[in-house]
C-alpha cells in the first residue's frame, strides 16, 4: 500500500529530527567529558605549581641509632648552605687557646719528665724547655704545644703533677682571619695564574721583563699569605700551655694588695709624687754641678779681669785727659 507524498515527508523529517537530537547529545556529552578532562589537568597543573613554589620539606626526624654529632653537623650544614650570612657552627669555628698553669712540685726535674711524657701521650711536643737549678731555687718553665682537643684535659693532668699555684686560660676566635684569608688566597692565586698565561704569550723582551717583575710580586704577595695561613693553622691546631714548676725551696710569690681609695690614698699619692719630683730635680742638680763648676769658674775669671782691664784703661785715659787740661797752652813759647 503506497503512502501519500506528505506522509513520507513527515517520516523523513522526523527522522532527521531523531538523528540531529541524538547527535547534538553525543556533542554535548564530548563537551562535558573534555571540560571535566581540563579541569582536572587544571587542577594537578595548580598543585604542581604549587609544590615547586613551596618551601623544601622540612628534615626528616633524626633516627634512633643516629649519632648526635650526625644531626648536629647536617643542621650546621643546611644552615650555612640556605643563609650565606648564618652564623657559623660552633664546631666550625677556629679557636686559639692559651693557657699558662703554675704548680708546686717536690722534684722539679722528675716532674718536667712526667710533664715531657705527657704531653708527648696527648698527641703534642715540646716548644721550650728553660730550668734554673741555683742553691736554693730550682724552677723549670716549659711550653707546650698541645692538639686543641686534648687541651682542657691536659691542663687538668698537669695541675695533678703537685699543688697547683694559679692557672689562667685564654681563647680567641680567629674565624674571620681564617675565611679572610682564604678568600684573598683564591683571589691572588688566580691573579698569579692570570700573570703566568699573559708571560706566555709575551713576545717582545720588554713584555716578558714586565710581566715577570709583576708576576715575582704576585707571587711574593701569594706566599706570604700562605704563610700566614699556616701560621694560622698551627695555632688553632696546636694550644699553647706555659708551664711553670716551682720546687719546694722557692717562695710564693706575693698576692697583690688591692689598690687604696680615699683622702688619705690620695694624701700617699701625692706625697710620693711630690717626693719623687724633688728626688728627680736633685738628681739633675747634682748631674748638672761638675759642669757648672768647670764651666764656669773659668768664666768668672775672664770676667772679673776684663772688669779690672776696663777699669785700668778709663782710669789711664781720665789722667791724661786732666794733664792735659792744667797744662798752659803758651808755656813753651813764653820761655
């Protein structure tokens, strides 16, 4: 049975209808998923970004079997690689430390061995052995160079040698010195290398003349500071202890009073300066007389005879001015 042209038409249309309705779902539902796709890609760019933007995370917990000085040393060194101008970790510090002790002991010389192989045990020399063994005194005075770790303990054991007089005990911290240093050591080290490459490519006789003489002062510049550089490392590797030994025969030295204060201290202060001002000007008197008296004895003498002189010559020329007054001017003539 055959439909009528409108029927078909109808049909026709609604089923394109059908197919553009189920095309524009199938688009619209790319457009959903391709959406919810660049959120999401969005959102884990956000969190990257946001991670690298982030401070590093903080250190992991120290381990129950790590070491102390472990955490110590990697906190020192994160501190300093993070901040340039962080304080410096005590352990990496450069330290001079200074001690002298002295110790009553009843054999000077007995003790200075034991002193001798005990600092040799702690891993250090001797610097100086001096001993003074007169009747009646015998003191030994010895210096020590110990390794700076072994420095406290090492005074201790030399205290115990007998009874201990007076300790003192000094520390300097030449850090500074010792990064200064290094840094102008790098620098002139790279200067002197700079002089040696232009030396050789030199040509003319004048240039390498030129270039040497700079290149010898450079170098001379870089060597004394290499020097200093292990001077610098001697002493913060090596302590110095002075030790003094007194033996039983020699006496204590005297404590310091401590100073005055008041009207009469300043009475006692003045009378001793008044004192010594009239001690000194005698002093120059008595040093300053003998030439005095040489000096002028004689001058005296040529003075009071050039008075006398002086006076014989008005007394001789007054005469012969009156003789020659009273004298007629005629007389010759008349007679």
């Amino acid at each position: 049975m055959s439909h009528p042209p409108v029927c078909r038409n109808r049909r026709a249309g609604a089923r394109r209808q059908t197919r553009m309705t189920r095309t524009t779902a199938v688009l619209l539902s790319l457009g959903v998923v391709l959406t919810a796709g660049l959120t999401g890609c969005s959102q884990a760019t956000s969190r990257t970004s946001a991670g690298n933007a982030a401070p590093a995370p903080a250190r992991a917990p120290v381990q129950d079997n790590a070491k102390p000085e472990d955490a110590k040393a990697g906190v020192a060194g994160g501190a300093v690689a993070g901040k340039p101008n962080a304080p410096i970790a005590t352990a990496q510090r450069s330290i001079v430390y200074r001690g002298s002790i002295t110790v009553r002991v009843t054999d000077v010389n007995a003790k200075a061995a034991e002193l001798t192989s005990l600092a040799i045990g702690a891993g250090g020399l001797i610097g100086g052995d001096e001993r003074q063994m007169d009747a009646g005194r015998s003191v030994a005075t010895l210096t020590l160079r110990i390794p700076a770790a072994q420095f406290t303990s090492t005074l201790n054991d030399i205290g115990k040698l007998g009874t201990e007089q007076s300790r003192k005990v000094s520390a300097e911290d030449v850090t500074a010195q010792v990064i200064d240093l290094d840094a102008r050591i790098r620098s002139q080290q790279a200067s002197v290398d700079r002089v040696r490459a232009l030396l050789a490519r030199a040509q003319s006789i004048a240039d390498i003349t030129s270039i040497e003489s700079e290149l010898a002062r450079r170098e001379a510049d870089l060597e004394s500071m290499q020097a200093q550089q292990r001077d610098l490392a001697d002493l913060t590797t090596l302590s110095t202890i002075a030790v003094t030994l007194l033996g039983p025969d020699v006496a204590a030295a005297p404590k310091p009073r401590p100073a005055d204060s008041g009207f009469v201290a300043g009475l006692k202060a003045g009378w001793k300066a008044f004192s010594a001002s009239v001690s000194v000007l005698l002093t120059v008197l008595g040093a300053v007389l003998p030439f005095a008296v040489a000096i002028g004895v004689p001058l005296w003498a040529l003075t009071l005879w050039l008075r006398r002189r002086t006076r014989l010559q008005l007394t001789a020329s007054t005469a012969t001015a009156l003789s020659s007054a009273t004298t007629p001017p005629n007389a010759g003539s008349a007679t």
